[in-house]
C-alpha cells in the first residue's frame, strides 16, 4: 500500500482529516467512496480536486468508488449553496450519469478483475424504494435536530440575511447522504468519505450514523476548496464553467484555461490537477523562477491536464491552434484545423457575412475590408492598410489588387481578415 495521506499533505490537498483515518489505511485495503450529484451529463474542473483524490487513493492500492446522486439530485445539498436547485427528473438523471461515468473512465481503473478495481453506485438504487414513514422510523430517530442544526452549512443558510430560508427537504440532506455512508459501509465495506471541505459536516453525519446504528468506525477527508490567488472563483470563466466533455468546452479552450494560469497559482494547480512527482514539480518551478517569461510550469501543466482529460490528439490540436492565434502560422496550417477547433480559436472575434456565390464570383479585397464587413470603416482606410502591409488573408499578406474567390474559404465557408497583429475578423459565406 502506498501512503495515501502523506502523498495528498505534500500535495496540498487535505483541509480536515478524521483521527485513525491513516491507520486504517495502512492496516488493510479499504473502500472509499466521493459523491458526485449528476447535474448535468458532464463533470467540470471544479469536480477534478476529489476524482484525483480518488486516482491517487487507487493509486495506492485501495478501492474507489463514485456515487452518483440520483436521489440526492433530485433534493439539493444546501453546502455552500444560497438557493435550492432545479430538481431532475428520472430520465435526465440516467442520462447524466451515463455521461459522467464515461468520463470518469479516463482517470479510474473500472474494468480489471484487481480487488481495488472502482465501481460506480448510485444512491436512486437504494433511495427509491425507502418511504418517507420508513425513513423517519429507520434513520431519523437516530440523528437529534439538535446534531443537525450544528451543522456550519445549516447554520449559514439560517443566519444569512439575504437567505430565502431552507426548505425541509434540504434540511435533511445530511440525513440523505448520512445514509449513503451507512449503506455503503453495510453493503461495500466502505469505511471512508472523501469531498471538499464545504462537505465536512454531511461527511461527519455519515460517520456518525455508522457509529450509532451499526456499532462500526468510519473516516472521513475533505481537501481544500480551490481559489485563485486574486480572488476569483476558481473554474469560472466570463463563458461559465470549464466542462470536461469536449463539446461543452472545447480542448484549444481547456488547455488555454491552464495555461493562462497565474504564476501565483500554477505550483499549486500543478500538485492538485497533475501525476507529476515532488521532484518533477520541484524541477519545473525552479526552472520557472529562472525565466518566468517562458512559463514552463503552465505549459507542463496544461499539457499533463489536458492529455489526462481529453487526449494526447487533442493536446497536440490545441498547441498548433494556439500558435495560429498567438504566433505565426501560414494559410495550410489554418486549414489543416478542424471546424470545430477553428471556430474556438476564433471565438468572440468580430462576423460578418457575405454571400457565397459573390465570393465564387470575385471580390475586390478593398469591397470586402469596407463596404461588405464593415471590418474597415472606409475603402480609403483599407486602401492605407494595404500599402502599409497590415492586411493579411488568412494568414497571408495580401496587395490591394487581391480578390476573395473560393479558394479562400475555409471549411468552405470563412474567411478569416486580420490587421496587424491582434485585429481579426471573421467573414462567413453563406
């Protein structure tokens, strides 16, 4: 068994953990379990901070397991949260979960016949069945409100002024999620909980529950809450989360997110997000602190997320998008790219369109500059741009007497019109 603990502590990655918790990790192989409500079809990065506590506790030769909460989703967890959620229903739910446990397969071994091997739960399996009668009589007998309104998470949602109150029903989350642990401590032997730390008082509810109703010992690891060292809302960006499914966020916009990471947070992220080892980290950031222009830590970061996420294909796509964006690039290197990674990269650049049969005619490029994009405000202005030699075409420097005609289209359909260096302009035939 490798150490658990001691490999997340350097990592930065533990906030509270529960007295014996390390000793029962080295006295045997143990289950432990992260739950995950299916919201959506797709994890984002903020979910990445507990899969990798789960990668690493496999690593180290115990057994992981991801709950996915199709009847706590259907509730509402009040922790950190100022409103209740939408509820889902059953069909949204089975198709989420379909989703996250097939990009949980990128980072936990599902399918070998190894004793540690992880498997994936789902709490509407043992919820649905359970009436309400049943479960004040079987569970709510043994938990006093008095241990529930301890709870910080409790307690802030009641203080708060500008709260909207809490419903019963989110209330009793804790009960809910207390009886996750206490059947998967019956059922899988499963003797630990993992989360972030805004979960510690649930977590404590399940270790509780375990103690009181079936006379056993449980634990309990909650890591950090990721922030930014500005402040800023870590995974959020002006376009809302960084999703792990490509479709949601694209590979070029993934891998951009790591790497605009500040200098003040990359060792952090580097510890957290990545397999990198202490020496290779150590290595990195003193090769940074040499030359911080370069930014040697966020590209090594960038490329380890970004590979473990998504692909080593998809990596290597999103550095040569990056460098048609940001460095230099020829026309072939333009059309090489996917639709898909040409239209991220080319994200929030200013559109216009133009019809396709006047681009199979011909178009004067100083027509196209002013009157038909509107990208120039007058033909005298696109005719100094020209002859100041800041006008490229996709990606090649043109002359005044150039014309637009089919062979410029991108994918069929763009045309892509810069000015200078950083002034784009994406034309689409239609």
């Amino acid at each position: 068994m490798g150490n658990f603990v001691k490999e997340l502590q350097w990592r930065g990655m533990i906030h509270d953990i529960m007295p014996g918790t390390d000793e029962q990790l080295a006295k045997e192989m143990t289950a432990a379990y992260v739950g995950v409500d299916p919201t959506a079809d797709s994890l984002h990065i903020g979910h990445l901070v507990s899969i990798m506590m789960l990668k690493h506790f496999q690593v180290a030769g115990h057994k992981p397991l991801m709950l996915v909460g199709g009847a706590t989703g259907m509730i509402g967890d009040p922790s950190g949260k100022s409103a209740e959620r939408n509820l889902l229903d059953e069909a949204a739910l089975a198709h989420n979960q379909a989703g996250i446990k097939a990009q949980m397969e990128k980072f936990l071994d599902f399918n070998s016949d190894a004793p540690n091997a992880a498997e994936m739960v789902n709490n509407y399996d043992w919820m649905k069945d359970f009436s309400f009668l049943d479960f004040i009589r079987d569970i709510g007998k043994h938990i006093t409100v008095n241990y529930m309104m301890s709870k910080d998470s409790v307690k802030k949602r009641l203080s708060s002024e500008s709260s909207v109150g809490m419903s019963f029903t989110e209330f009793t989350y804790q009960l809910v999620q207390g009886n996750d642990f206490l059947h998967l401590y019956n059922t899988k032997n499963c003797m630990i909980q993992m989360g972030g730390s805004d979960q510690w008082g649930n977590i404590t509810t399940g270790t509780e529950m375990v103690r009181r109703m079936a006379g056993g010992k449980a634990y309990a690891i909650t890591c950090p809450l990721i922030t930014k060292a500005d402040g800023g809302k870590f995974g959020k960006t002006e376009s809302g989360n960084i999703w792990l499914d490509p479709k949601k966020t694209s590979p070029y916009k993934f891998y951009q997110f790591w790497l605009n990471t500040s200098d003040a947070d990359a060792e952090k992220y580097a510890k957290i997000f990545t397999l990198l080892t202490k020496d290779e980290i150590s290595e990195l950031v003193a090769k940074h602190n040499e030359a911080p222009h370069l930014r040697v830590l966020q590209q090594k970061l960038a490329e380890e997320v970004t590979v473990m996420v998504h692909s080593r294909e998809d990596y290597d796509a999103a550095v040569e998008a990056s460098q048609i964006l940001f460095g230099k690039a020829t026309s072939e290197s333009l059309k090489n790219l996917s639709e898909y990674n040409f239209l991220s990269v080319f994200e929030g650049v200013p559109q216009g369109t133009v019809a396709k049969l006047d681009v199979e005619a011909g178009l004067s490029i100083v027509d196209v500059l002013s009157d038909i994009s509107g990208f120039l405000k007058s033909k005298g202005e696109a005719r100094r741009a020209l002859k100041e030699n800041s006008i490229s075409v996709n990606k090649e420097k043109i002359k005044d007497d150039y014309v637009i005609e089919t062979k410029d289209l991108i994918n069929g359909k763009y045309i892509l019109l810069q000015r200078g260096k950083k002034n784009y302009f994406l034309l689409i035939a239609e």
